[in-house]
C-alpha cells in the first residue's frame, strides 16, 4: 500500500474552533485514540490501521497528536481548549489579546496582521514533521471578523509559501434571516472575492443558532428557519439545537469527507481528486454537502435504513445543510460518500432511480455525473450524543447551480446596506479602502452570472433538443 499523504487542517475563529472540536472529538472516536492522545496497545484498536497518520502525528511516547493549528484572535474559546484538552500541543493554539468585533478589515488588515506570522510559523513546523503535504482543510465562518479577515489573509499568504499544495474550506454561511452580526453580509461578501482564487474547494453550510428566533416570532408570526438547526429540530427532536447539537452534525459531515483520507479502501485518497471531481470551472467551486440518515436513537430502533432511502433523502430539499432548493437547479457533478454495510449493486440500483426523477437534472454536458465511494468503516456517533449509531451513512457532495439563491441573498443584503453606505466606516476605519467594497461586490455579481450562465446553457440545450 502507498503511503497516505498527510493534511493539515486550520481551523479559525470561534466557528472554525468550534466545528474543530467536535472533528476531532470523532476523528478520536473512530480511530480509537483516548482523550489523552494515547492509543492502547490492543491491535484491534483502530484496525490495524496507519492511514490515520494523515491527520495525526505520533510522538515518540506513543501520544497522538493532532497536525492541527487553532487561531483566534480573541483567547475565550481557544483558552478553553487548552484547560480541557490534553489533545492538542500548546504551541497549536494561538490566540491574540482582543478579537476582531465582526469586522473583517480588523481580522484582515490590523488585530489579524499581529498574529499572523506565528501562525504561519506554527504551520511551517507542522509541514515540516510531514513526509508529503497533500494541503490544507481550513475551518471557519464567513460572517465572523476573524473568520472572514484573518481567513482570506491566511489564505492569501499560504498560496505564497505553499503554491502547489490544496486548500479546501469548510465555510459557515451566513444563515438567510437571522444573523449573529449585522454585517455579515459585508464580511462573507469581502472574504469571498479575494479568495476566490486561493481556494480550490469549498463546502459551505448554514448553522447559525437563532437565539432570537423566538423575538422575530413574536413581531413577525413567522417562524425562521435555517438549513442544520431545523434539521436537528425535525430529525433528531431537539427543540432549541445548541451549537454543539450542531456542529456534531457538521462533525459527521466532516469525517465522511475525510474518512477516504484516513482509511484504507475508499474512493478520494487525494484532496486534488475533490477538485477534480467536483469543480468543472475554477470559480464554480462551492459544492453542497449532505448528509443522511440524520435520525435519532429513539427513532432508528424502529426503523430500517436502506441505501435507496438515504440516497434519496440526499436530494429532498429539506436535508440540504445551506437553505437552497436543489430541484431549482442543474447539477454539475455528484459525489456520493458512502459508509458502513453498502454493497455496490444497491448503490446502482438506488443512483438509476434517482436518474430517473425528473426534479434530478443534470446539465447536457456532464451526462454522467455521479462519483461514487464505499468505505466499509461504519459510521461512528458521539456516545450519549443526539445521533442514533446507525448501520450505514452517505456523504452527498454536489456541484449544482441551486447555490444561486444563497449568493443572490447574501449579495441583495449587501446592496441594501452598502446603498447607504451604512457601517462602512467602522472597516474603512481599520484601513481599508472603500474602494475594496466596490470591487468585492463586482466579484459576487460576476460569480452570480457564472452560475446563471452554466444553468441557462443547460436549459437552452434542452430546449433545442425538445424543438
């Protein structure tokens, strides 16, 4: 067997820090590493296994460490890491002395520029006890100051040192109606025009925890929802999610993704393979991650889940992880993660069904579009967690121009308060130009027209071959 390459994963900000930490919480769990980083001598732990190497280094004690930076600029929830966690060497939690106040140009251009050369130091010694860096998967949240500014600088700096190597993000999107900061839409609008071209793949998903949902209900007699937190409520029965609820579900999703990167026998065994896979243009790299069954143990002992169910839950609107509907859109390309007790013919059998629905369409030129993997590890739970320990599991990864609504909503908030120019000087405050704004959002829309063109071409092909 080749040796697996290793990545490195970044995770920044209180979102980034956070979804890391129920990660590797799992990562723990299924590899079968102690708290402590200790892997008891028993053979049968961790299956004989040393593809797990890829995500941890071991030292000479037999500790299990992490290759894993966490940054933020504010030490509240990295602080708590440190005191609660034996996992992590010290010298991978960085933090600076005030945080970024949801204002990217603080976490890009001022409180972020203090920081980040130790953080590219940190990364520099953990690339360093690598054999053959494949890239990086960096954590964190459009919407926050530190997750959007300090990001896209991070990222902009490791396409320098680090050309040739991957990066793939896990973005937390905006939630559509309720936000934890004002700005938001300046902040994930900011981010995402720069690092446009210093990300090769992005997974983006919506968790915002609305704890004023229950204000805007009684003013408004409408009830909020967002893509994860009404996926707990509905699914698992959790009335009001909190964000570990959450990010133990972003957890899963994480690990399915990872998990061909950490056992042997599954499909992607590279990071460049998601790019290949799944972006058809450069730009166009925003694919939606799915993932089912999401169901509760209560549920789930009186229940009998099939391959054909859970890839079809994959395509429902109401399982998708960023408030879009995939049925308004053409799909690009399809990758379908699957794990546990899956034997090919039912995973045929389960994809030419789903060819056949008419609200699955896929644009003329990508006639075969799925990408399937079957990694024989079964799907692990967090004990005494909110998901029930189930048989089998899938990953849906799809490229698909049903993504439009979540731009055009974030751009349209945008336009509202950039009209009035209102908050702008809080960043322009911080050095930035107002010019940066102007461009940024020029980016969006040119995005915006990317997908839209893809899907008109799809529907003009389609209807010159009714004609």
């Amino acid at each position: 067997m080749a040796k697996k390459r290793e990545c490195i994963s970044i995770h920044i900000g209180q979102a980034g820090v956070q979804m890391g930490n129920a990660c590797w919480e799992l990562y723990c769990l299924e590899h079968g590493i102690q708290p402590n980083g200790q892997m008891p001598s028993d053979t049968t732990v961790g299956y004989g296994d040393d593809s797990f190497n890829t995500f941890f280094s071991e030292t000479d004690s037999g500790k299990h460490v992490p290759r894993a930076v966490f940054v933020d600029l504010e030490p509240t929830v990295v602080g708590k890491l440190l005191i609660e966690k034996q996992l992590f060497h010290p010298e991978q939690l960085i933090t600076g002395k005030e945080d970024a106040a949801n204002n990217y140009a603080r976490g890009h251009y001022t409180i972020g520029k203090e920081i980040i050369d130790i953080t590219l130091d940190r990364i520099r010694r953990l690339t360093e006890r690598c054999r053959g860096l494949q890239g990086f998967l960096i954590f964190h949240s459009f919407g926050g100051g530190t997750g959007s500014g300090f990001s896209s600088l991070l990222m902009e700096r490791l396409s320098v040192d680090y050309p040739k190597k991957s990066k793939l993000t896990f973005s937390i999107y905006p939630a559509p109606q309720v936000s934890t900061a004002v700005v938001e839409p300046y902040n994930a609008i900011l981010y995402t025009h720069p690092t446009l071209e210093h990300c090769e793949v992005a997974f983006i998903v919506d968790n915002q925890n609305d704890f004023t949902i229950s204000i805007t209900i009684s003013y408004s007699k409408i009830q909020y929802k967002n893509a994860i937190y009404e996926l707990c409520r509905r699914n698992l029965s959790i009335d009001r999610p909190t964000y570990t609820n959450l990010n133990r579900l972003i957890g899963q999703i994480v690990s399915s993704i990872t998990a061909s990167l950490r056992f042997d026998g599954a499909l992607n065994v590279d990071l460049t393979e998601f790019q290949t896979n799944l972006v058809p243009y450069p730009r166009i790299h925003f694919p939606l991650a799915t993932y089912a069954p999401v169901i509760s143990a209560e549920k789930a002992g009186h229940e009998r889940i099939t391959v054909a169910e859970i890839t079809n839950s994959c395509f429902e609107p109401n399982h998708q992880m960023v408030n879009c509907d995939p049925r308004r859109g053409k799909y690009m390309a399809v990758c379908m993660l699957y794990r546990g007790d899956v034997v090919p013919k039912d995973v045929n059998a389960a994809i030419a069904t789903i060819k056949r629905q008419k609200h699955v369409q896929f644009v003329e030129w990508c006639p075969t579009g799925f990408k399937v993997g079957i990694n024989y590890q079964p799907p692990t739970v967090v004990p005494g967690g909110d998901l029930a320990k189930v048989e089998r599991a899938v990953c849906c990864l799809c490229n698909t121009t049903a993504i439009i609504e979540a731009w055009a909503r974030i751009d349209n908030k945008f336009d509202l308060m950039y009209a009035k120019r209102a908050f702008v000087h809080w960043f322009v405050g911080e050095g930035m130009e107002e010019g940066e704004f102007a461009e940024a959002r020029e980016d969006l829309a040119a995005l915006e027209l990317d997908y839209r063109e893809v899907q008109e071409d799809a529907t003009n092909t389609e209807d010159e071959e009714e004609y």
